[in-house]
C-alpha cells in the first residue's frame, strides 16, 4: 500500500535529516538518499521540533492489520514515541491479544480475510466495551467506508498512509462514552 517510504521519512525528518528518491526510469531500480545529521555540532535548538508525542507516549495500543510489514512498522513507529504496543495480523486473533494485553487504543486494519476489521471492531467492543480507542487504520476511505467503521464501533477513520499529526489526533480523543 505504499507505507514504508512515508514512515521511513517520517522517522527521518524526526531525526532531522531527509531522504530523496530517484529513478532513471521502468525496470531501472531505484536509489534512495538519506541525510541524517551527526550529533557533532548541531544543537538541540537547530533540530526540528518533534511532533509533540503526548497522545502516544505510555499508551498501550493494538495494532491489527494483516499486512505484516504495515503492522511491524506502525508498531515501530508508536514504539519511538514510547507507546508499549502489541501486533495482530488477523481479527481473532487481535481479540485474544486484546484479551490479555488490554489496550488503550486499536489501529484496526478494515480490509481483512476472514474476519474483516468492522466484525473484529464489533469483537473488541463486547470485550472491551468503550473503555478503548478504536481508530481503522485502513485503505478503504470512502465515505461509505468511513459511515461504515462508524457503524462498527470505531472512533475515527484515518485513510493509509496516516500522518503521526492524525494519529496523535485520532488517539488524542478520548474513547467512546
């Protein structure tokens, strides 16, 4: 789903560098370029300010998506600003991890075999209750899509590839009352 060149820039320019990607055209590869400065002679006031991270840090979040290297990556990405997280690739077995791991929030693929995310979202409800942020994570976003995560039990609708600013916002929010 094109994931991983927005999330590697993402941590990069969290680090303060950048990444620049070329091509010299069809079936001739691709060079990526990344520039992270050293701690040598930079300060701390010439580093781009992180984003702040207060929606994320000490968080205990699920994610669940069965594209493993989107679940991996998401879940390294929430790791860096100090959410403690758990990964699922498929919606029974997300319940049984919620089950033990007891989440403050979900990242809930929609797209999934088997059990797609607007039954698991239904799963994690009758857990769960409202006691936990349910955000689809998906890259269905439609506004049919987004009625239906809605009607699922989900909190919000963030479309793939979500930005850390819609993620801090969408966990930000408070569950369901």
């Amino acid at each position: 789903l094109g994931l991983g060149l927005p999330l590697a820039r993402q941590l990069i320019e969290l680090h303060g560098g950048n990444i620049h990607a070329s091509s010299a055209g069809a079936n001739c590869g691709s060079c990526f370029r990344i520039r992270i400065p050293t701690a040598m002679g930079h300060s701390r006031a010439s580093q781009p300010a992180a984003p702040d991270a207060d929606a994320i840090a000490r968080r205990r979040i699920l994610v669940i998506d069965d594209n493993l290297d989107a679940a991996n990556s998401m879940a390294m990405l929430l790791q860096h600003f100090g959410a403690s997280t758990e990964v699922a690739h498929d919606g029974p077995n997300g319940i049984r991890v919620a089950q033990q791991f007891r989440p403050d929030a979900v990242l809930l693929d929609i797209g999934m075999p088997g059990m797609d995310g607007f039954e698991t979202c239904q799963g994690l409800r009758k857990l769960l209750g409202n006691s936990v942020r349910i955000v689809a994570l998906t890259g269905w976003g439609q506004q049919h899509d987004r009625e239906a995560t809605a009607l699922s039990g989900c909190d919000e609708h963030l479309t793939k590839p979500a930005t850390i600013a819609d993620l801090q916002r969408a966990l930000r929010a408070a569950p369901r009352q």
